[in-house]
C-alpha cells in the first residue's frame, strides 16, 4: 500500500510535550517538511530559544542549540559564521523575540545574517504561565495585565515584520497564520522559501507565524483557532513584508 | 628563534589568538582594551578569519556560544562593564560545556566606574560571576610576553577541558608595550570535537548543545561530573611563581602588575635589610594553594597587596588557614599600590 502521508524524517519519533492544540506542533511539522524536502536535514543547525519550545533540540533531527533567552540570532551568527556551508535557523516565541531579544534580532536582520528565523506569535507568555507578552492585543486579558492591555499603561503591541521589514538585511519577511487548512499550506510555502533565501545566500529570512495558545488563552483548541482568526489576523495583516517576488 | 617584536599587551593576545588557531572573534568596544577589537578587524580577514563587531557584548558571548557550539576555537574580550553583561552567556557556555576565551582587561569600578587599571573583578573572575556552580580556569599574566603565552595556553586549556577559560589583565597590562619573543610553532592541543553542532551529515545522530535539564536528579549528576572535572583542574593545572622566597621573612601575595611592583618593593627592602619574598599565583582558578604548602614554614608572615579591597586576600587566607598572620594593602578605582605604600606596611609588620 502507497504511504500518503508520513513523519518528516526531520522530526524525532517522539511525543512533544506541549499543551493539546497548541500550534507548536503544526509549526514544527513545516519546518521539517521544509528540511526533508530541501534535502538540507544533515548540514542545518537549528537554535531552540527560551519559552514552550526550548527543547524542540529533542524534536528535530538535525544538529540542535539551545540559546539563552532571545539570544539565539547572536548564536545563530556565531553558527553561520563559522559554517557558512551550513544552514542556521533559530525558532523562537514572541517574548523570547520581541522583548528580551528585541536587540539581537534586529541586528542579525539588519547585518543580513545568512539565517533563517521561524517566529512564532500567539501573543501571550507561554511556559510561564500566561503573561502579556509585547505582542499581546489591546484589551486582551493575561496573567499580568489581568483587566486587559490598556495602552495608556502598557504600551502597544509590536508588529515584529512591519519593523524587520523597514531593514535592507532582512531580504525576505512574511507573516502567515496556522489557524484553517488553506493558511497552513501557505505557511508551509514561506517556510520553505525563507530556507530557500538563505540557501541561496541572499540574507536574512524571518517567517512569522501566528499561533495559538489555547491553555493560557483559557479557551479550546477550536475556540482558539476562532479567537485567532478574529482577532489576531485583523491586528497582524498576513503576507508578504519583503522579497515576494526573490528568486531562489 | 622566532620573531621578537615590541608589541602592546592588548595586541599581543590578539595576535596569540590568531596564532593559536582562533578564527573568530566577537567582540564590542570598550576602554581599556579595544585595541584587541582594532588588532582582530585588521588582521582576521587576512587570515581568512572572521571579526565581527555585535551589537552588545550579551551578543558577542552569544557569537561565540554558537562559535564554540560550531567546534571553533573563538575569543572575546571587553573590560569590567562589558564583562558583567557577558555573565549570562558565561554561565550558559559552562552549562553547556563550551571551550572559548574570555578576555577581561580590568577598570575600577563598580558601575561605570573609571578607565584606569583595577583588579576588582577577582571575585567574579575565580568565584563565578553568572548564575550556578560553576568555574572557569583564570589565567593571570603580567608582562606582556606572558600575556602572548597564556592565551595559548588559555585555548588550549579550553579544549582540554571543554570549558571557559580568562584571561583576567588589567589596564596597565593592556597598555602598556613591551618586547615579546614569539616562537616559530606554537603547541597546539587537538581535542575531540566530536560534540559539535556542525550538521550531521545524516551520518550521526544529531547532536545538542544545552545547558537545561528540567529533571533535578540529572541536573544534580551533570553538576557533579562539571565538579568532578573542576576538582582534576585544581589538582593538575595551579601554576604559579615563587621569587625569592627561600628565606623571606614577608611573602607578599600579589598577581599581574601589582606582582611586577612588589618586584620593585623586594629590592628596596633588601636595602633595608628586610628579606621579602613574592608568591605570584598565575592561575586564580585554580588558587594555587600548592605554592603555600610549599613556602608555608618559611615566612613571619604573608601580606597580599592587590588593586581592590582584598578580593584574592580570602584565598589566599583560606590557603594559610591561620597557620601565619595575613596583611592586606592595596589601592582602588583605577590608582595604583606604589613601593612607599608597600614598604611602609612592610615595615609596620616588621616591626610587630
């Protein structure tokens, strides 16, 4: 019998640990059917950050670090500069991104690090516990801003693209959602391309994904999918920021 | 016979690292040691070497986090300041055993402190200046043609070990200019790299560099063969210099520069008729607590002269263990012990 549909060779054969319907699954899924189908597997790096995914290095296959929090494009740089045959890419969450490594990531991007970046926005602290995170929506309800994100005292949330893409390094930055069929495969599409860019050493590639956190959102996986959908996609326009039409 | 060249003490670690095989570096501007970065950007590129200006020294240590992960033999340098930036990263690349060189040429401080020559950043140097139980070797020159030997010895101690090592300088080492002897090939240790993060080739299983392990009982087994592997360092690797101590009646205890005045103090106490001695630890971690058991019996007494308020004075009490009155003199904030200073509290002990 034909096999349809199978493991990526490029995700360890073991349960994940995170939270029923959480999308990390889904993310990390892409990302290894881009290593498989790029053939790439055996020379990539990739750098696991500080957050619900800091020990996908047990979920891919390839060679795996684990950064200190927000630091993985300083060690993703350190990696590729001493590898630069190699391909690099870090997968980081929103507040390992957008808060603590607010510095590092825009420098990688702007020196046009020849890494690729999977960034993965569900607007909220995962693994400590729900708390706002600088990409958390205006009235949005967490742990530290528990009567919603007031921007009189906390600030706006930071479209992380719309910012990267202002930047000459960073060649290719696109934001796609996991939240129905038809937008997974256009993730699937922008992953595959952002470790095209890089194998094509153009510079710096950043996918962001938005995602969902269902545990600390306090809603069901399905509701979760909705709330994203109807709140997230309309706050963090989805498509291309930069490089659409970059030939690899 | 090699090359004999007059080099500053910052260009002559630069300039060691290349020859010991260190292709990357990663650092950020700061007095009193820059002109490691202006050495590195000049020459890296004819080496085919890679220098690279980060955006903050908590990017440089993560450069050669993922450098070192990559199996490279990589450097960094700042000065006190930058290097308590560095700490975090310090702490992950012991966590994660990596090998690199950390270079600290020491200002006063706290804080922003000041730009002259200091030697207050022992303790976070030799006790652990991140988060941990942890250690790197120190290694502590004081001339300019031991600042060129250490930092070979420096990388390959790294490898050795697979672990951190400093070189812990101060601003008069890092100035000043001297002539080196630099040999023709420099002993270079091979280590098994096989750890590395450098793609497995679908050769191997893939390999991970990490520092994390939520499960206490492996945690607690990963600090004890980091311990194991500290306690071989401290019984095989104390170096040290022992001058004129056969017959002192006062040993002064003193590293880096300060050693090389208390030099100067031991010929102005002879004048005097006052027999001085100097124990010079080159490694602070590991202390060299062999150099004691060694003079131990000889002196009245030991006076540590340091440019802090008595930092490596704890060791070295620790080392004498109450077996001989310790005295302590020093200077702070980027001013320097001088001969008068010294000699005036060697003759008070004397006279006690």
């Amino acid at each position: 019998m034909a096999v349809v549909f199978d493991r990526p060779h490029a995700l360890v054969d073991i349960p994940m640990h995170y939270c029923p319907g959480c999308t990390h699954g889904i993310a990390h899924r892409l990302v290894a059917e881009a290593l498989d189908e790029l053939g790439i597997e055996g020379k990539t790096v990739g750098i696991s950050s500080v957050g619900c995914s800091y020990n996908n290095y047990f979920y891919f296959n390839c060679d795996m670090i684990q950064a200190p929090h927000g630091r993985a494009p300083a060690v993703a740089t350190g990696v590729k500069r001493s590898l630069p045959e190699n391909i690099v890419f870090t997968y980081q969450g929103d507040g390992d991104l957008a808060a603590i490594g607010t510095a590092e990531i825009v420098h990688a991007a702007t020196r046009g690090e020849k890494i690729t970046t999977v960034f993965i926005n569900n607007a909220i602290y995962g693994m400590t516990s729900g708390q706002m995170a600088p990409t958390t929506l205006i009235n949005q309800v967490t742990t530290t801003s528990p009567y919603g994100r007031k921007p009189e005292l906390h600030g706006f949330p930071i479209k992380v693209c719309e910012l990267l893409s202002t930047l000459e390094g960073a060649v290719y930055v696109e934001r796609v959602s996991v939240h129905d069929i038809k937008n997974i495969m256009n993730a699937k599409k922008a992953i595959k391309k952002a470790f095209q860019v890089q194998m094509a050493n153009k510079g710096f590639s950043i996918v962001e994904v938005l995602s969902t956190c269902p545990t600390n959102w306090g809603l069901s996986p399905v509701e979760a999918l909705k709330w994203l959908q109807d709140n997230m996609v309309s706050f963090y326009p989805l498509g291309n920021f930069r490089g659409r039409d970059l030939e690899v | 016979m090699g090359e004999r060249l007059l080099m500053k003490g910052n260009e002559v670690i630069a300039e060691a690292a290349i020859r010991a095989g260190c292709r990357h570096y990663f650092g950020y501007p700061i007095t009193p040691q820059t002109e490691i970065a202006h050495y590195m950007a000049k020459k890296m590129p004819k080496v085919g070497g890679v220098f690279l200006q980060a955006e903050s020294e908590v990017a440089a240590i993560n450069m050669v986090y993922g450098a070192a992960s990559a199996g490279k033999r990589v450097m960094t340098s700042s000065s006190s300041p930058g290097i308590s930036l560095k700490q975090e990263g310090i702490s992950y690349a012991s966590g994660a055993r990596l090998p690199a060189v950390v270079v600290n040429i020491m200002r006063g401080g706290p804080g922003l402190g000041g730009i002259q020559p200091s030697q207050s950043d022992y303790f976070q140097a030799t006790k652990g200046g991140g988060h941990g139980d942890y250690h790197m070797i120190v290694l502590a020159p004081s001339s300019v043609q031991e600042m060129y030997e250490l930092t070979i010895d420096a990388f390959n101690l790294a490898d050795t070990y697979r672990m951190l090592t400093m070189i812990l300088g101060d601003g008069i080492l890092g100035q000043m200019m001297e002539v080196v002897n630099f040999r023709d090939e420099e002993p270079i240790v091979q280590a098994d790299k096989s750890w590395a993060t450098t793609g497995h080739g679908m050769k191997r299983e893939h390999n991970i560099i990490t520092s994390i392990h939520l499960d206490p009982a492996v945690l607690e087994q990963w600090n004890r063969e980091l311990q194991e592997k500290y306690r071989l360092i401290a019984e095989k690797e104390q170096r040290y210099e022992l001058y004129r101590c056969e017959d002192a009646e006062i040993i002064i205890v003193a590293y880096g520069s300060v050693a090389r005045i208390a030099k100067n103090v031991i010929k102005v106490a002879e004048e005097e008729g006052i027999k001085v001695g100097l124990l010079r630890p080159i490694t602070l971690w590991p202390f060299p607590t062999k150099a004691f058991e060694q003079v131990i019996d000889k002196p009245r007494a030991f006076l540590t002269v340091e440019m802090s308020s008595g930092q490596m004075l704890e060791d070295v009490m620790l080392a004498v263990n109450g077996r001989k009155p310790v005295y302590f003199t020093g200077r702070m904030g980027g001013m320097i012990p001088q001969v008068d200073d010294i000699m005036a509290k060697i003759r008070e002990i004397k006279a006690n």
